[in-house]
C-alpha cells in the first residue's frame, strides 16, 4: 500500500515539507492517507495541491483509506476549507460553520465558466481593497483559472481556495489542477528537455502554450503566471508554481530594496528545483499584502501596458531586465 504523509505545516515559505516521506507515486491502487497526529497548518497553496491529488485518486480510480486523530486542533479549519471532502471523506467532526465572507473562501471547483463567474464574484470582499485594483487582481486570477479550463485537460477541472489575515493584512491563494501539467501543455508549440525548462518558459512574458510565436495571441498573451509574480514581488512576498518534477519559488525580497520585474525569471530571487516527486498537474501558491502603497498601486496601474513592454524587451534580448516606473 502507498502511503500519502500530510505534514504539520504546509506554507509557501516552507513548501517542501511536502516531500518529506513522499512521492507521490501510486503502484498499487491503495494509498494510506497519514495526517501529522498533533496539527496541520495549511495554507491554501497546500489544500489546492491535496484537491488536486484527490482528483488523480478520482481520475486513475485509486483506493484510499484515511485515519484522522479527531484531537488535531486544526480540523475545523480543514473541514470548514473542503479538504476532507476533496478527499472523498466526510467531515470528522461536527463544528459551528464559521461565516467565510469577506475572511476565506473554501475549496471551490472550477469545471466551467460559469464556475469560475462565481468564483470572481466571492473575491472581492476577501480583497479589502479598492474597487480598481480588486478589477486588475481578479482579471490575473482569471487568465490563470481560464487556462486550468482551456489547457489542463483535466476532467475536473481545477481547484481554488483563498484566506484574508486581518491582522498581517495578508491575502493567500491556492490554485491547482490535476491535468497534464505545464511541459506536456506547452510542448505542441515549444521544445524542452526537462519540466524546469517548461515552468521557466511559462513564467517568460509573452511565451504562451498556444502558438510558438512570441507574443502569443489575442486571446492568450502568456502573461498571466508573469504579472502574478509581479504582484507577489510588489508586496514582496512568496509565489510557487510547481508542475511535473520541479517548481520555481519566489522568495522574500529585502524591504528596502527595489522591486524590479524580470522577463527572464532566472533573474528573480528566486529557488528552482528539479528531480521533485512527480505531480501530475499544476500548482500555484502566492501571498499579497493587500495595500495602499505607492509600488503597489503603480504595478496595478502599469499592468494594462507592461505586457506590451516586456514583449517587445523580450524581443531584443530574454536576459535583460525590465522595470516598471
């Protein structure tokens, strides 16, 4: 029997944790799903990829069975947040539904367009910001959930889930799929050896797994993964996109230095690994701080045309950087 170990705290900054007595990969048809006895810590970037994992069980027709310790003080959290019954299992215990508006937004299947219509629809409160940034947030969120419909082929569809920390004014987002992930979705139109390869080209402006002219098309620009880590940049904070067998993860920026946006992500502050346990699909994880301040404010403002400046900088030369004023 396979085992599925859940670790006791599972966050963009220590992500890894993760791989820790895991492969991921199922030989048997059974897998034994083991949560940490005491407490589970779970980002939303961690409950997206467990969605995503009880889809593949779902899709291949794998077998679970799965101990809870009912003592783990986390467990309203986790039921409250849909991860038991994206799991396949009902909830543990019996708990008082807290109100999400406006604090967190459970596990929600995006199989359809009008899946996601609603989905947008419950993220403005939980942004606490401006009426116009709130627009420029949710259209990035739905270039990337678009493409979870279009490209994943994923009979599931995807997952997204988010949380707002009052106190750190800290807006958190989990995104997944359990589809073909980010190498075999690209490679129609591109060539790569590896999968860190494919996720380097997906965060590249104007490299889209729909054309292999640069620039992408109309309808798909390749700049959705690029200015979703350009906000996490902004407010300086983590984001992880992990397909295959690597991920890229941004890591924390100094406060005092400054933000700058790379075409080439290799540039960036950033962790790359490879040779990962195998996820069939795709992850993305990030943090905002969601406020008024000047950097941010202006990459809000500057995201309608940076797309067009990092293309044609992309043009001239992949290395070079590009900032925006």
């Amino acid at each position: 029997m396979s085992l599925l170990q859940i670790p006791n705290s599972v966050a963009l900054r220590n992500f890894d944790a993760v791989f820790r007595n895991n492969d991921f990969v199922i030989n048997d048809k059974n897998v034994d799903i083991r949560f940490h006895p005491r407490y589970v810590a779970m980002h939303p970037v961690g409950l997206a990829l467990y969605a995503a994992i009880g889809d593949r069980f779902n899709q291949e027709g794998i077998e679970t069975n799965m101990e809870i310790h009912t003592s783990i003080r986390s467990i309203p959290y986790l039921q409250r947040m849909g991860l038991f019954s994206a799991l396949g299992y009902v909830n543990p215990v019996k708990t008082k539904e807290h109100e999400e508006i406006g604090r967190f937004i459970p596990l929600m299947k995006i199989d359809s367009s009008e899946a996601l219509a609603s989905f947008l629809k419950t993220v403005d409160p939980i942004l606490h910001t401006t009426q116009e940034n709130s627009r420029v947030i949710k259209h990035v969120f739905s270039e990337l959930l678009r493409n979870v419909l279009e490209h994943s082929d994923s009979q599931f569809g995807g997952n997204v889930c988010a949380t707002y920390n009052h106190r750190r004014k800290k807006f958190s987002i989990g995104i997944s799929d359990a589809g073909r992930g980010i190498f075999d979705a690209m490679r129609e139109h591109h060539q790569f050896k590896t999968d860190k390869d494919a996720i380097i080209a997906a965060l590249t402006p104007g490299v889209s797994g729909t054309t292999s002219k640069l620039g992408g098309t109309a309808e798909n620009a390749g700049a959705g993964l690029f200015f979703t880590k350009c906000i996490a940049q902004t407010t300086r904070n983590h984001f992880l996109l992990y397909s295959g067998s690597a991920y890229f993860k941004l890591r924390l920026s100094k406060k005092r230095a400054a933000v700058r946006f790379h075409a080439n992500p290799l540039d960036d502050k950033c962790s790359i690994r490879d040779g990962l346990p195998y996820f069939k699909g795709t992850l993305i994880g990030i943090d905002i701080y969601i406020q008024d301040t000047k950097a941010f404010n202006n990459l809000i403002e500057s995201i309608g045309s940076a797309y067009q400046v990092s293309v044609k900088q992309s043009r001239k030369d992949y290395h070079k950087r590009i900032q925006f004023v």
